[in-house]
C-alpha cells in the first residue's frame, strides 16, 4: 500500500511543466492575480493588479487607461503568460467587466473595485 503511493506521487518535469501551462492553471493564475490589488501580498508587494487607483474616477472615462494598466503590468507579474488581447467595460459604478485572452484560452471576470 505504501509503495503504491509513492508510485503515485511521483511526479516527472514533463508532466509539472505541463500542468503550469495548461489554460485551466493559467486562468486561475489570471484570476488570483485579478483578485489581488498591488502592494497586498506578503514578501512580494509589487504582484497584482493596479487598478485600484482608478476607483475614484468615472470608470467609463478610463476603461482604456485600465485594459493599457492590465496589458502592461500582467506579463510582468506572471512571466510565461502570452497575451493576446484586453478588454475592459464598465458595468456599474464600482464594477469592471474584464476579459484577458491569452495563448491558452481566455478569462472573464466581472470584477468590484
């Protein structure tokens, strides 16, 4: 019994590798980043997302400002991430409608500021 388990965790480079760059893990990595405003993760404040600034402004004023913060700021946290395309609309006056579409698929997000 104990052998079979160790069979089983027994894991090779080629399946971790995968498993990093599958489009499910990286559109959880989107998402946790998404959820996490710059400046609030422990031993590393400058991952997350900085749209936190723009909470104050009229958000129909900003949503290109935003989709260029995304842009900029999200391959630099996340270094394997291949972006494709940002798009940001405001849904409400404290929401953002954000989609993120990457090499291995696309995240949809409605997000409150």
């Amino acid at each position: 019994m104990i052998n079979e388990a160790n069979f089983e965790l027994v894991s090779s480079p080629d399946s971790d590798v995968e498993k990093m760059a599958s489009g499910d893990a990286m559109n959880e990595r989107i998402r946790e980043w998404l959820a996490t405003p710059e400046g609030t993760l422990l031993g590393d404040p400058s991952r997350g997302n900085n749209i936190l600034p723009y909470k104050f402004e009229p958000l129909k004023d900003v949503e290109v400002i935003i989709e260029m913060s995304i842009a900029r700021k999200l391959p630099l946290d996340i270094e394997d991430l291949r972006l494709v395309a940002v798009e940001v609309e405001a849904v409400d006056i404290d929401m953002l409608h954000v989609v993120i579409t990457h090499e291995y698929g696309e995240v949809d997000e409605t997000i409150s500021l």
